[in-house]
C-alpha cells in the first residue's frame, strides 16, 4: 500500500545532561514518527517505551539506527549521563481522504 502524506516536519534533537533530564511517557502529536541515531558516543538516553503487554522496554540507540512509530505508542527518552545524543527527528502526517479508493 501507498500512503499518502500531507506534510512532514524534521529537526535534529541535541540531548545534553543539562536537558530532558524529567521526560515523561507521551505520544506524539503526528500520525507517524521516524527517529534516526546520529551517534553513540554518548551514555544513557535510551528510548523507553511500553509494550504490547503493558511493559517497558528499552532501546539503546546506535548510530545510524532508526526507530518507526505510530501516535498511540507511549513513550519516553532517558536522560544523557554522559556525551550529547544527537538524532534526527521527522512527524508525517497524513493526507486526508475525500473519496473512497483502492489505497
């Protein structure tokens, strides 16, 4: 299946010690998320996130790896005790419909 995307909006994160040290479980305001890993000399800020069964599982970033997620996961980045995490983040949204077709 094509989809169909109305807009997408990237920026690269910087995560120091000094920030996102409160970071709470959230969901993202767009339809679909791409994180990507720019580097990984760096300790802590993990992905956090809870899974099907209701518990929490931890991503530990890697350069060049790349997360995919939707607005209904819950999750949450840990803070960085050492190094600067840098990623690359893109929302997409959706293109609305204003017929029925195939896709």
């Amino acid at each position: 299946n094509m989809i169909d995307f109305e807009s997408g909006e990237s920026w690269i994160n910087k995560v120091t010690i000094e920030t996102n040290k409160n970071d709470s479980y959230h969901k993202d305001i767009s339809f679909l998320t791409l994180i990507t890993y720019l580097n990984d000399d760096f300790e802590g800020g993990e992905f956090m996130y809870i899974n099907n069964t209701g518990k929490e599982q931890l991503i530990t970033p890697e350069t060049n790896m790349t997360l995919l997620m939707d607005d209904k996961l819950s999750h949450k980045i840990m803070g960085v005790n050492s190094g600067i995490r840098f990623s690359l983040i893109t929302f997409f949204k959706f293109k609305e419909k204003k017929s029925k077709t195939l896709l």
